[in-house]
C-alpha cells in the first residue's frame, strides 16, 4: 500500500466536515523543525550516525512514555469505584516501568555514545551549563545503585519471581481479593495479581514497611517523582545534543503551526471500553468511514 492511501482523505465525512471547521477555533502551538539533508548525515562517522538515532529513540519514547503517564493520572481521579481505582492506577503503573525501563537504556546509549566515541571531545565545551549539569548529574545516579536499575531489571520488562516472593507476604488474610470478567476479553482484568506487583514495586523504593501509611505514601511519591527527575537531567542533555549535531549538519529551521493541541487535563479517561469501538477501529471498512480516514 502506498503512503498516498495512507493519507486522510479530508471532508470524506460530516465529522472530517466538523473537524475542519472547528480547526480554526482549536489553540495553535507554535513550533520549530530541523531539516538536514540525508547526505550530510552520511557524512558523520558511523558511530555518531548510530548515537544520533539512538538519542532521539529513547527522547521519543520518554516523551510519549510521560503524556502516558499523565493520562493514566486523569484516569485515577475519574475513578469512582475500588475496582476502577485499580484499573486506573494499573495503567500509571504500566508507563512508570516502562517508562524506569527506557531511562536505564538511556544512560546506556550515552555512556557507549558519548563517553565511548572521540563526540564527546568535540561538543561538551559547546553544550549549555545545565546541559553539562544535567550530564553530571546523570553520572551521579547511575554510578551506584538506584531505583530506576531496580525496576528495570524486575519490573519493566520481566516478570520476576523473587519480588513476587517477597510481596506475597504483606497479603492481609482478613481482606478479600479478586478479577473481573465481562461478556467479551476487552475488560478482563486481574485485579489481585496488580496489587501483589503494586506491593512488589512499593518494596523496591528502599526500606519500607508496608504496615505503615506514612512509609507506604514517601514509597509512592519516589517512586512516581524519581523517574520524572531523572528524565529532565536526560532531556535537558540530549537536547542540546541534537541541536548541537543538528548545526553540524548545517540544518535549517522552519518554523510552523499545529492545531492537533490536546488538553490532557480534559481528555476522557480510559478505564473501561466498549468493545464494539475496537471493531470500529480494527475493521474501518465494515463499520464505515471513521473520523481519521
């Protein structure tokens, strides 16, 4: 299939019709883009071709990664039952590991990239003073152990048994416990298996003792604050790396306008779904035209 069939194909419907009259009302977001040509990139060693892609994958990942992590936040505060509370906070769960997982990653990709190849040499004098900071900073973090390593390696793409082990303890014997099932598999969801990893994860943050409230509420904020804090020092420097290369490629700007703005603050949560709208989407032709076609 060709890109051109991927296109939208505008005003194919009364919606595309409201969409493009309702585009000019929507909030502009001004923004700029770097354009440089494929052949002054060939023209960088291969090592630093390799670490420019890799730095803005692990850039693009944390970004969509932290919109994630916000959407599951308003999914939290919609929640109007026990049940959609753990539904919602699995979906915050969920990013913040994949999210820890990512941020491991990244201080691989610059320890091999950047202190590994002669790049460093040629752009840290250049870099901003909290670019250098943020990299520092960084250096700092990972040179011991710390909770983004202990997630990743437990959590973010494993499904360990010891923190399982451990967790399993802290079940109360005088509370109940369960999943829920509907009439099809889009909303089945075991709700005692997250609360077990929930306790696992709460474990990991450091000396904790889930008895206590106070303990159990410090666990909660590090661990949803320190991902987040580690992710600024990553961005501020890789940032100004990718601007920094992107001026060694003598790249122009251009800059333009994009109404597809979301409010995440206003975005309808999702804790349970329709399952009539995954066919919609899965099968566009035999529902119909959607909004996007």
């Amino acid at each position: 299939m060709s890109i051109r069939q991927f296109r939208p194909i505008l005003i194919k419907s009364t919606w595309q019709l409201y969409l493009a009259l309702m585009a000019g009302k929507r909030a502009q977001l001004r923004l700029r883009q770097y354009i440089f040509s494929n052949a002054a990139f060939r023209r960088l060693p291969k090592r630093e071709q390799r670490f420019f892609v890799r730095l803005a994958l692990i850039s693009d990942d944390l970004r969509h990664l932290h919109h994630l992590i916000l959407h599951a936040r308003v999914s939290i505060r919609a929640a109007r039952t026990a049940v959609e509370n753990v539904v919602a906070l699995h979906q915050l769960i969920f990013a913040l590991r994949i999210y820890y997982g990512t941020l491991n990653e990244s201080w691989e990709v610059i320890e091999t990239g950047w202190h590994g190849t002669k790049l460093s040499r040629k752009l840290h004098t250049g870099l901003s003073t909290e670019a250098k900071q943020s990299l520092k900073a960084l250096k700092r973090y990972f040179e011991h152990d710390n909770l983004t390593k202990r997630i990743r390696h437990n959590f973010a793409f494993h499904f360990s048994d010891e923190p399982i082990r451990e967790a399993l303890q802290y079940r109360s014997l005088g509370e109940n416990d369960g999943f829920v099932t509907g009439g099809d598999q889009a909303n089945i969801f075991y709700m005692f298996a997250e609360n077990v990893r929930n306790r696992a994860m709460l474990l990991k943050t450091g000396n904790v003792d889930l008895n206590d409230p106070q303990q159990v509420r410090g666990a909660v904020r590090k661990l949803y604050d320190e991902g987040l804090r580690i992710s600024e020092n990553f961005t501020a420097f890789a940032n100004a790396v990718m601007v920094a290369i992107a001026k060694r490629l003598n790249a122009k700007t251009q800059d333009f306008s994009s109404s597809a703005v979301a409010d995440l603050s206003a975005v309808t949560p999702v804790i349970f779904i329709n399952a009539k709208s995954i066919l919609k989407i899965e099968n566009p032709d035999a529902n119909g035209p959607t909004p996007t076609e």
